[in-house]
C-alpha cells in the first residue's frame, strides 16, 4: 500500500464563544467528526461552500490549531499533541500555501529575508545560492531577493508563498484556496506551476476550494465537506461524473457548462446553511436536501461505498442511483 503521508481520525475542532450576561456560552463546532488520509504521490481536493470547515481542518492537519478531540498523523506519527520544538520535524513534512499572499507574507521584509525565515526556523542559515534555487523553481529569478511583497503582482506574491513552503523540502503542501485571491488569467499559471512542482518535486498535494473547476484540473482525488464532516469521497472521476450525495450532485449542477448551446439540470437547494453552533440532529444535509426523510432526523449516516465502486464513499441513506 502506498505510504501514508497525512491521516484523521474522528477530527474535531470546537470553538467556544464567550456569551453575554443575558446568553450562555456557545461553541462552533467547525469540524466535527472527520477521517481523512492523504497517501504519497496524490493530489486530494477538498472542496464546499463557504463556513463548510475547509480551512480549519487544513489548519488543523498542519498542526496550526490543536484539535479539540481525534488523532493527527503525520508520516506515520502521532502529533497530535505536539508542542513547540517537537513540531520541527513536522514543519520539515507538511508546509502550508495560504489564501491570500498578500496578508501572509511579512511587508517589512524583503523577499530573502522571508525565504530564509523557515531554514532559521529549524536551526540553519541558507546560503544566496539556496535562496536563488527556490525562486527559480518557482519560475523568478535573484534580482527579486532584495525586493518587497509590495512590489510584486498577486499571481508573483502567490510564487513567493509557494517557494517559502518549499524552502525545507516538504512532502506535503497543504494550498488553502492558492487561487482564489488571483485573477483568472493567473489562476491558470499558478495551477500549472503547481503541477510541474509536484512532478519534479514528487510533491502530494491537498487543495482546498470552493471552485469545482479548479479542484477537477488539480485533483486525483475529491473529498467534500459540509457543514464540518466529509459528506462524500472517491477518485475525481467517479464523484464528477457520478456523484452520489444529493450536496455534491446540487454543488456539481451549478458548474457552468463550456460549451454554447449544453445546459445541465439546475439543482436549486432551498434554506440556509445551518449555523455550526447547533447543527441539526442525524445528517446535516437534511434541511436542505430533497430527499430526506425521518432516518435522516434520527442518526448521521456514514461514509459508506457507494454500489459498484471499491474506493467512492458517501454518507447518505438514499444515494444517487449509479448511471448506467
């Protein structure tokens, strides 16, 4: 089997709110029950709508925020309960691409400085030549050294972001949305570097998205969350061309077609989006979903496979019928 480079048991990551005199404290549970593994050579997308838990469980499978209860694996070890320098090993393992690069690097610091802050961190000093290295694999070049983020496109700050997460030589990228903060045109370039990084690099990627487009192009793999656990899993293939859970499918119909005179069945779903402070009871999906009937109310549904597949997982009791 190939080698495990990331794994979740039973994840959760609660946070408490502070209530007024007149209100009793809350707690948002933001993640809340996942399982997830990410093995050598796989790029997995994790993919939902806004406030799903996308970016919490990525800041928790870095080791960025202790999770309330669960296990955390990384290279095969428990890091769950980490602290301070024995998480160096960690960092050397899993490195982090944020949002938006423009608030993730440090504006007082010229590009060098902010390439040399992770060979420092784990008790080194780089050489020009190394720093040089990093830049060019990501496609600049020495004379962006002395410069600052401010004098860089978003698409140029996103490259430095990426070269910064490669400085220790990392197994594992975690891209919380790499491309969302950037122009089309750039999204596009920025994918593509990805890409060559992972061949030449043997790089395993998560990317986190809400973009179902741009997890397709990226991803061998697809989880998607809602309302934070994993509602449906399986090769990008299988869950694009046959999803199984009602969210996926509905989550799928709103992807434009790119081709004049194609439409696709529009899945409206009505409702809002529960809050995490009180979810509902069994399955979350289940106030908004048009299949959902009292077992649904009752008990939460397990990933379980989906018929006819050995690797494609959904929790959900009424499926989407396989296509033919």
């Amino acid at each position: 089997m190939t080698e495990e480079l990331l794994r979740l048991d039973g994840v959760r990551k609660h946070f408490g709110l502070r209530g007024a005199p007149w209100r009793e404290s809350q707690t948002v549970k933001a993640v809340d029950g996942v399982n997830f593994v990410v093995r050598k050579g796989e790029t997995v997308g994790l993919v939902g709508e806004s406030g799903s838990g996308k970016s919490t469980l990525a800041r928790v499978a870095t080791r960025l925020l202790d999770p309330t209860s669960g296990r955390v694996e990384i290279g095969g070890k428990d890091v769950t309960r980490f602290r301070g320098r024995r998480l160096r090993p960690v960092r050397r393992t899993v490195q982090m691409v944020f949002q938006d690069p423009q608030a993730s690097l440090n504006p007082r610091q010229s590009v060098g400085t902010i390439l040399s802050t992770p060979f420092r961190a784990q008790g080194t000093r780089p050489t020009r030549g190394q720093l040089i290295e990093l830049l060019q694999k990501v496609g600049l070049s020495e004379e962006h050294l002395e410069r600052y983020p401010h004098e860089f496109s978003g698409g140029q700050r996103q490259r430095i972001g990426i070269a910064r997460a490669l400085a220790v030589s990392p197994d594992l990228l975690i891209c919380d949305e790499p491309v969302s903060a950037l122009d089309v045109s750039v999204q596009a370039q920025v994918l593509n570097l990805l890409a060559d990084l992972r061949d030449e690099l043997g790089l395993s990627y998560v990317v986190v998205a809400h973009d179902l487009a741009v997890v397709r192009q990226v991803a061998s793999r697809v989880a998607v969350m809602y309302l934070g656990t994993i509602v449906e899993e399986g090769p990008s293939d299988q869950v694009y061309a046959a999803p199984a859970h009602p969210y996926t499918k509905a989550l799928l119909s709103a992807v434009p077609v790119p081709e004049p005179g194609v439409t696709r069945e529009r899945i409206v779903l009505t409702g809002d989006v529960p809050t995490p402070i009180s979810p509902p009871s069994g399955c979350p999906f289940r106030t908004r979903c048009y299949k959902a009937e009292d077992i649904c109310a009752t008990e939460r549904p397990v990933l379980e496979l989906v018929q006819g597949h050995t690797e494609h997982r959904a929790a959900c009791y009424f499926p989407e019928p396989p296509t033919s």
